[in-house]
C-alpha cells in the first residue's frame, strides 16, 4: 500500500509549511490600510425636532 510510506508526502508537508511560514506572514504584516481609521468624538449632534405641518 503507498499511502503507508510517508515519503513522498512527508517531503511535501514540511516543504508547504515551511512556504507558508517563510512566505506569507512578512506579506501579511507588511500589509497598510488605504484609510487609517479617524476618532470618532463622544458628543452626540444636537438634532432639531421637525416641525411639520400634520393635515
């Protein structure tokens, strides 16, 4: 049986994380926002009642 002998798809395994450890964790921290997020001020807006005429 094949699927016993871990060679073929030891090799794999160790060469795919080692990809994903080397690889991708630089280009996912290098990684800039387009808009920084902005502070939002705690003071709620005054609204204006509306003042429709009901007919």
């Amino acid at each position: 049986m094949p699927q016993l002998n871990p060679a073929p798809w030891f090799a794999m395994l160790v060469f795919t994380w080692l990809v994903f450890l080397t690889i991708i964790p630089p280009k996912v921290s290098a990684h800039t926002f387009p808009n920084e997020p902005t502070m939002q001020s705690t003071e709620k807006p005054k609204t204006q009642p509306w003042n429709w005429p009901w007919h």
